[in-house]
C-alpha cells in the first residue's frame, strides 16, 4: 500500500547535477516531514536534508550545504532533492524517508560521482 518510489540517480562527473524525485503514496503526504538520508559503503546512513510539511522549514548537513536543495510539491505527493556541484564524495545509496506518526522508507538509489 505504502509506496516511496525514487527516481534521478545514476553516474555523474564532478561537478556536475543530478536532481532526485520521491514519489509518495498511501499515506497522507502532507502530514509528513519527509527527508532525504544516504549511506557510503564502510559508512553508517545520514541525515542529508529535511523538510517540514508545508515546505517552509528546511536542514541540511553542513556537508551539502549550499550545494543540495531539498523541495516538497504536496500537490504531487513528490519531494525532491536538487544537487549541484557533486563531489566523489557525495556517491552513497540515497533514500527517501517520511517520518511520523510511522516511518516509511524508499528502496535507494544509486548516486555515483566520478571521473
């Protein structure tokens, strides 16, 4: 029932962008802050960015910020993910949260930055 279906990664040089999209649905979207997390390989999975239900209260890790823009479109149940300037060290598993009163996860997505 529940669905968080990801989509925008893939191999990309430095310095270039990639743009993620989460499409949500089976659960009233709106009602949730919804996140973007990722994990590296030897690397435990991170808080990337997150957004508050309506869209206006946004965080990053200081690792992002000023490169990666988090968004929500609650018209489209979709939350996207903006990132520019990619570095090596950015390649992870990206994945799409939702987060209370449940907690739903989205299966990742391969972002790979390399040159």
């Amino acid at each position: 029932q529940v669905q968080l279906v990801e989509s925008g990664g893939g191999l990309v040089q430095p310095g270039e962008s990639l743009t993620l999209s989460c499409a949500a649905s089976g659960f009233t979207f709106s009602t949730y802050v919804m996140s973007w997390y990722r994990q590296a390989p030897g690397k435990e999975r991170e808080l990337v960015a997150r957004i508050g239900k309506i869209g206006v209260t946004t965080n990053y890790a200081d690792s992002v910020k000023g490169r990666f823009t988090i968004s929500r479109d609650n018209a489209k149940n979709t939350v996207y993910l903006q990132m520019n300037s990619l570095k090596p060290e950015d390649t992870a598993v990206y994945y799409c949260n939702a987060f209370f009163p449940r907690v739903y996860w989205g299966q990742g997505t391969q972002v790979t930055v390399s040159s």
